[in-house]
C-alpha cells in the first residue's frame, strides 16, 4: 500500500465516512493497515 497517497487514503477514508457504514470504515482500516 506504500502506491497509496496519504491524500487519497484521507479521500477515501472521508467518502466512507459520509457513506457512514461502520463495517466499511473497519474494512478501509484494517486494508490500510
């Protein structure tokens, strides 16, 4: 995941966050991990 931009993972992170799934957010978290 080193490819993956802190910008882009604060995007993604944000996009879920409005999406508002707690299982996505885990799901992004531990993928980032």
């Amino acid at each position: 995941m080193k490819s993956m931009s802190t910008h882009t993972m604060e995007a993604q992170m944000q996009e879920v966050l409005e999406k508002g799934t707690h299982a996505d957010a885990l799901a992004l978290y531990k993928q980032f991990k």
